[in-house]
C-alpha cells in the first residue's frame, strides 16, 4: 500500500495532465504559518477559480505543482483561522513562485478575508510531485453570491440580501434534504430490559458537520447523527484474538452533563486483514456526471479522490466505471488495477451535464459487476453523487426497493457523497443502509484520504456483515437507559435471532461504538421514563416467570454484580446463520474511563449542543473542549485535534458555552 508515501504529500492525487499544458506549467509552495510563525499543519491552499491546491504537512509546508502560467489569487485557510488571499500571484512556466501565507487565529470567521499583495521572488527551479485538493468552502464562495444575488432579485419586497458568505439553510436554492431524527427517549428497565439495533459504521454526518461549521453555520439538527460524530474517529480498541471476526469492549463512568446518571460505552472492533492478502477486487464506479454536478466541490473533487483510489489497486483488481445523466452508460469496462493510466484518463475525461437518471445507473452499474463477479472476491458498487436523482427510479422508497432487490446478487454498495446545497443526504444514507455498504460525505481532499487510503480496507472490504447488538440491562443495578443515537438503527428485540434481517456490515479494522446514558438504581430520576400503561390481564413485568432463554445464553440471578449483558450476532461475509459472541459489564467497571471514552463524551456532549437535545442537562461547549483537548492521545493523523478547533470555531454560532475556562 501507498499509505506512508502519500501520507502527508497525497503525492496520488495529481491531476492528469497533458504533455503539451505541462510545458506551460509552473509552481506556487511556501509555507502557511500564524502569527507567531508557528506552522499550521493540514491548512488547505487553494488556487481560486480553478481545481488546483494543496493541503499543509506538519511544517506548515504546501507545494502545488503544474499550475498553468498566469496570474492568480492564492486563498489559504484552516478552522479557527480567517482566511487570507494573497493576490497577484504570477506563475511562469518551469518556475516556482514562493509564497509563504499567513493566518490570523479567529473563532468564528463569517465573511470577511484577509488580502495581501504577493512579494516573494521565483525561483528558477520545479518539481514533479504535488498536493492536488479542492477547498470546499471557498470554491462555493462565488456560486453562493451568484445564488444570494438572484434571490435578492426575486424578492418582492426588494429587501437587502443576507451576507452572501453565510448560506442559510432554507434559501430557496437550498434543497439539501435530512432524514427526521426523534431521539430516543429514556426508557424504564422494568418496562423492556432489552435495547437492540444495529451496526452502523458510515461516517458521513461528521464530514458534513464540519463542512457547515467551517462556513460559519450550525448544522440543521437532523443533520447531526451522534453516532456517526463518533465513530468517525479511530481508538485503541484490541483487535479479536479468537477466530470471531470482531470483540466486544465495554467502559463505564459518570455521564459529564449528568452526574447522576452513568454513561456505558460498547466498542465493537473488526479484525484488521493485510490488504496485500486480500482478495481480488471487482469494483464499478458509478460516476454522477448530471447537470447538478458541475461545481468544483462535486465532479472535479470526485475524480480526485478517485485517482487516490486507482493508485491503490493491484493488478488482480479490476474497475469498470458506469456513468449516468439522463442516460446511463459504460464508459470504461472492465479492466485490470495494472492499467492505472487508462482508468486514470477515463476519470479525467468525465463532463457533467444534463438530468440525472440514478435509478438507471444503479441497474447499469450492478449489471456490470454481477457481470464481472469474482467468487469469493470483494465485488463493490462504488456510487458517488450529490444524490439528486430526478429521471425514472428516484424517490427514497423506489430507491431502497430498487437496491434491496439488487444486493441479492452478492454486489455490496459504498454510497459517496459530494458537494452542498442539493445533497441528499437522506438518500445517500439509505442506499448504503439498504446495499450493505456505508455511507461517506467527501468534503475536501484530505477527506477522501482517509476513505481511500487510511482506512481503504474498511471501505472496501467487509470482515462481518449484518451485525446486530442487543443489550439487556439489570434492573438491580439500573432502572432506565437510553441509546445516544442509533435512531434509524433499531431493531425489534426478536429481530436480532432472526437471520432474515438485515443489519450493518464491518469491514476490516472497522469499529462501533455505541454508549448508553442510565439511570442507576435508588437515583430519583429527573428525566420522564418511557412506560406503557398499566395492564389488565398481565401481572408487573419483574413478577412474570422466567422465559426460556431463546439464545442459550446462561441465566444469573438479577442482584448480582452484573450492570448490563451485551450480545452481538454476526454472519461471515458469504454466511447465511448468524454467530453469537457475548460480554458482561459489572456495576464496579466504572473506575478510571480511558482517554479513548474521555473524547468520546467529548464528542457525544458535542453532538448533543449541536442537536439542541433536550437531554443535553449541564452539557456547555467549554466542557466539550477542555475534555477533548485533555484527551488527544497519540493523534498520529490530527483528527481529535481537527475536533478540538471545530468546537472552538462552533464558538459564536449559538452553542452554549459558560464562563468556565475553555482553555483558549
């Protein structure tokens, strides 16, 4: 694998191009410091109005090579920085323009940059490797004034535009679309002992968080998944030692928006395979080129993070790339991981244009990988869209008939999400939910590197599939609980025995990680706990006889040590009866919570501000970032402390944050 090579330079993700426009091409580098010129590693650079850029390496150092000559504007970037554009940028051709760029540290930047007038020499000297992105917020920049403009055209009252740099969320040109989340409720034990659901290890709502924040905008609440918020990140959980493809790990310790109550964390963690040894892969791109994907964070993003794909192939893979607009078509067969430059040239090649039939492609796109089926190998449908479909087969319904029908075939589907303003967010989730595949949201560059590179073998290549956890609490030790998220993800108790049910699939190195807030027994609670009605024919629950135990799982009596019982069901990726492994929790487990569970409640108390939930109780955004600053751990690719600067930007945009210090 490419992974230490690309890790920082994503030297894979260079634009194609010609010959010809490469001898009329130079440079731009430098480095991207603050103030005090102290690096500010992973800044994105962006060259404005065009496709090329660059994202910092630890020095603060970006490098952008084969920019055709001209004069341009030079935007860098970073959360809690506000941006700077240094203008009069000449890059002449074999030459490379030194441009060193300063940030200035701002917690909520809305509108207003920084603009500096190029002075650094050039340097009679180039390179052949490059840091190719796209910056998401400023690429939008100029369609998001051409929008506010026409809707201040529009109006009839000829009232002011809005600040054209703050989209808001329901401008008539915004059809972005979120499923409805109802939080699940506190929930007596008396009443149902038993919480199940299903696995789920997309990651997309965390990216999209971060993409409206980043704008200087809270996220609409239905956009927010607390699960997903926190499975987004990797932690230490021990890998399985056993021949069971996945292990159970479980923490308990005092919820930090609710002293009183306790918050359990159950981590499922999938085994790691050596990608070298996987095998062979039958993979179809299924490329959205329709009219709504011409903008520079939509289709130009989409095949850069392709290319990263490519550049990870063997030559026993194979990729066939199907695209669709009004039409669905084959654009490139078949053809073997070994021919990377003709698989790269059909991705270059791509235009958008057009409506978008998507249920058309879905049916072109699995003919085509049931059609090239490699037994025993890792066959994927890799659909990458804003999810607009608007011809034939589009709404959710038809599509998740559409897919469930389809996945009989063996062919598992990754869902990919690009750009804003028309994501369908709603859509991409259950295409993926309902393909046995997950869903991610590619938001920059540095995004698809981590889908296609740090953790490509979970992306593509699942270890367990329709994996159920079903969790039953002692009424002894806790009288009430409640699931942080999970909401599309439930199941009814029955369903978890039932192999016919469809669940959540883990790929290799994958982790769940799921907590519950409880309520201990003897605490007077200060939530309303769900019950039913009393009955008339039924004695109290904790007085009916014991039932025979369905998964021949040992009885204990209720008042011993034991909190909670978790149980998880999965099948092998070809299997069709389900294995079941199981793991106590003690009421005494809670001691010491780890650095992993510290950020974890971090990110939990997060999404709870961010949701407005009204179980959020004491949670305030200082706490969230004193926690997870205090809870970093090795960090090795910065992404708790991407999250730390995310919360410190949520600063100002309506979130809670009390006179404490937040540790500036």
């Amino acid at each position: 694998m490419l992974y230490s090579y690309v890790r920082f330079a994503l030297v894979a993700a260079t634009l194609a191009i010609p010959a010809a426009l490469a001898r009329d091409t130079g440079t731009i580098a430098g480095h991207v410091r603050d103030k005090a010129g102290h690096p500010v590693a992973k800044a994105q650079v962006l060259v404005v109005g065009t496709a090329y850029g660059a994202v910092a390496d630890d020095s603060g150092y970006y490098f952008i090579a084969r920019v055709p000559t001209g004069t341009y504007t030079l935007r860098a970037q970073f959360i809690g920085y506000a941006p700077t554009e240094v203008t009069g940028v000449v890059v002449t051709a074999g030459a490379t323009r030194t441009i060193d760029v300063p940030l200035t540290p701002s917690a909520v930047v809305i509108g207003g940059v920084n603009v500096v007038a190029a002075a650094n020499p050039i340097v009679p000297r180039d390179e052949v490797t490059s840091t190719s992105s796209l910056n998401m917020a400023a690429a939008g920049d100029v369609r998001r004034q051409v929008a506010m403009q026409r809707a201040y055209e529009q109006s009839p009252s000829g009232a002011p535009a809005p600040n054209p740099n703050y989209r808001h969320r329901h401008d008539p040109w915004n059809t972005e679309s979120y499923n409805v989340i109802d939080e699940n409720p506190f929930i007596a034990v008396s009443a149902h002992p038993l919480s199940t659901f299903s696995s789920d290890v997309d990651r997309a709502s965390y990216a999209n968080v971060r993409r409206f924040i980043s704008e200087g905008q809270l996220p609409p609440k239905d956009a927010v998944r607390i699960e997903e918020l926190v499975n987004y990140f990797p932690y230490a959980y021990a890998e399985p030692r056993g021949d069971d493809p996945v292990a159970i790990h479980t923490e308990v310790a005092p919820a930090p928006w609710n002293q009183r109550h306790q918050l359990v964390r159950i981590g499922i963690q999938a085994k790691r395979i050596d990608l070298e040894n996987t095998p062979a892969s039958n993979l179809t791109f299924l490329i959205d080129v329709s009219g709504s994907m011409d903008e520079p964070d939509k289709l130009p993003l989409l095949k850069q993070a392709f290319h990263l794909l490519v550049r990870q192939l063997r030559a026993k893979d194979r990729v066939a790339i199907v695209v669709y607009a009004g039409n669905a078509g084959l654009v490139l067969p078949s053809t073997p991981g070994s021919e990377k430059g003709k698989i790269d040239e059909a991705i270059d090649n791509l235009e958008a244009g057009g409506s978008t039939a998507g249920g058309a492609g879905i049916k072109r796109a699995y003919q085509e990988a049931v059609a090239n089926f490699i037994p025993g190998g890792n066959n994927r449908v890799l659909l990458a869209t804003d999810g607009d479909f608007n011809v034939g087969v589009s709404s959710d319904a038809e599509m998740v008939r559409l897919i469930e029908e389809e996945r009989k075939t063996g062919v598992f589907l990754t869902t990919l999400g690009f750009g804003q303003d028309n994501l369908k967010d709603s859509k991409m989730e259950e295409m993926a939910d309902h393909g046995n595949g997950q869903y991610n949201y590619i938001d920059n560059i540095m995004e698809a590197q981590k889908v296609f590179i740090s953790e490509l073998g979970g992306t593509l290549y699942t270890v367990a599939k329709d994996v159920k956890i079903q969790v039953e609490f002692n009424p002894a030790h806790v009288q009430g609980y409640r699931l942080l998220g999970y909401e599309d993800r439930l199941l009814r108790d029955e369903d978890f025995k039932n192999d016919k049910k469809d669940a959540g699939d883990m790929g290799s190195g994958h982790s769940v990680t799921a907590l519950y807030e409880v309520i201990p027994a003897g605490v007077t609670p200060d939530v309303d706990l769900l019950t039913p009605d009393s009955l008339r024919y039924q004695a109290p629950p904790l007085d009916r006889p014991q039932r025979r135990p369905v998964d021949d799982v040992e009885r204990v009596p209720a008042p011993g040590q034991e909190l909670l019982f978790v149980k998880v069901r999965y099948k092998t990726p070809t299997g069709s009866s389900s294995k079941l492994i199981t793991h106590p929790v003690l009421a005494s487990d809670g001691e010491s919570p780890s650095v992993d569970f510290r950020f974890q409640t971090a990110v939990v108390e997060f999404g709870l501000l961010l949701r407005q939930s009204q179980y959020k109780g004491d949670a305030n955004l200082a706490d969230v970032i004193v926690t997870a600053r205090g809870a970093l751990g090795a960090d090795p690719d910065g992404y708790r402390s991407e999250f730390v600067r995310l919360a410190q930007a949520a600063r100002g945009l309506g979130l809670p944050l009390d006179e404490r210090d937040d540790g500036r």
